[in-house]
C-alpha cells in the first residue's frame, strides 16, 4: 500500500491514512505530511483537532507546508472558547483572517454583535475581503441599515446590494426612492419592482429609464416593464438590440 501510495495512487493514499489512523501511527502519518503528502496533512490536523492538541496546531499553523492554512483555520474552531479567546484575538490582531471570522463568528454567538462588527471594520478597512463580506452579512442579518448604508456609500458594492434587497422587502419606498436618485441601479431595480406591483407603471419606468441613462441597468427589467406598460415593441427591441451608450434604446 505504500508503494502504490508512493507512486501516486490517490485511492491508495488514502486507504493508507486512513489505516495509519486506525493504527495511531502518527509518527509514520506526520512523516507523510512533513514530507508534502497533502492527505496526510488534512488526515493528521483533523485528528490533532479531534485531540484538541494545541501545541502541535500552534507549531503546524505557523509552518510555510501547504498544511498549515487547515491547522489555521483547525486552531481558530478550537480557540473560540471561553479560555482561549485571547489567543485568538491576539492571532486576528496579527492578521490571520481565519481567526478574524471565527473570533467575529464567536463574538456574534455570544451576543456582541457591535463588538464582531467593530473587529471586521477594522480589518475589512485594512483591506481584507473575507472580512468585508462577512460585516456585511453581519450588519445585513441583523437590520444595521445606517451601518449598511455607510459603507454601501464609501463603494462596497455588496452592502450597496444586501441594503437595496432589505429595503424592498420593507417596501421602503422613499429610502429606495433616495438611493435611486442617488445612482444606486440595486435601489433602483428594487424601488422599480414595488412600483410595479402597485401598478405605478410610469414611476417605475421613469426610475429605470434613469438608471438606464447611467448606464446601469437590468435590460430584461426593463423590457419586461414596457412590455407590461403596453409597449411590446419597444421592449422587443431592447431585448434584441440593447440600450445606446446614452441609455437609449438601440435600432439595430
């Protein structure tokens, strides 16, 4: 089984680990996995994980072997408790994003929610993506509109879209209203959406005509719009042709 293992059979591999295992052999399961055997590496951090060992996690994670991003993210799941939240708050203030949303993850749980969006703000400004995204979900999932709004404002295209969708399932039509006005096309698809259901057809196309004009806007919208408004031809031919660079609906 080893040597087949050693030549590059993967079904081989892991019937080796997973007998290795079965054995508690992890002498022979760490000399794989230092020597660059990948299914080594996740078979042995899942099973440090499994024995809560720290230490060899803590030297693991902090190694440069392909492994060491899963004894990462294996070390942060386990640091979330009560005992160990210093240690990983002082991995997130290094820069480890896996602790950064697991501690965010942790705060959250306990009910600190102003305090897991203060640590993503922080990191997210700091340009970390992973956490840009999850204070958005944060301040999405538990109705921070003004918080959502201001970032939404300073360019994050996903805060812009979770508000926009919020704000439509509000029926918050004057805070779509404003935001469409603004150049948001999320709040304009939204705000044109309720329009339509209240059959306020002219208002609705208005708001995507404008949005249009910005060069942003959802063409089957649209079309769909004019079609509803008694205007088949015209949403035809948005649909075949699309719009001019000036938001007007192209000939051909």
């Amino acid at each position: 089984m080893r040597a087949r293992a050693d030549s590059g059979d993967h079904a081989a591999e892991l019937q080796l680990t997973s007998v290795l295992i079965e054995r508690g052999d992890l002498d022979e399961l760490r000399a794989r996995a230092d020597g660059g055997n990948m299914m080594a590496q996740i078979q042995l951090v899942g099973l440090l994980g499994q024995r809560e060992d720290l230490d060899e996690l803590r030297e693991r994670a902090n190694g440069d072997e392909p492994g060491s991003m899963m004894a990462q993210t294996q070390l942060d799941e386990l640091l979330a408790g009560p005992e160990e939240l210093d240690e990983l708050r002082a991995r997130a203030d290094t820069g480890d994003a896996g602790a950064v949303q697991q501690l965010a993850r942790t705060l959250t749980r306990r009910g600190d929610v102003d305090g897991a969006a203060q640590l993503l703000h922080a990191h997210a400004d700091g340009g970390d993506q992973l956490a840009a995204r999850q204070l958005v979900s944060l301040l999405a999932d538990h109705g921070k509109l003004d918080e959502l709004g201001a970032r939404a404002d300073g360019g994050d295209e996903t805060a812009a879209w979770r508000l926009a969708e919020l704000l439509g399932k509000r029926g918050d039509l004057d805070k779509l209203r404003a935001r469409a006005s603004s150049g948001d096309a999320d709040s304009a698809g939204h705000l044109a959406d309720l329009l339509s259901e209240r059959d306020e057809l002219d208002e609705a196309l208005q708001v995507l005509l404008a949005a249009a004009d910005a060069g942003r806007v959802d063409r089957k919208q649209l079309a769909d719009l004019l079609a509803k408004q008694g205007q088949p031809q015209k949403a035809e031919q948005l649909r075949r042709f699309g719009l001019n660079p000036d938001g007007s609906i192209a000939c051909d």
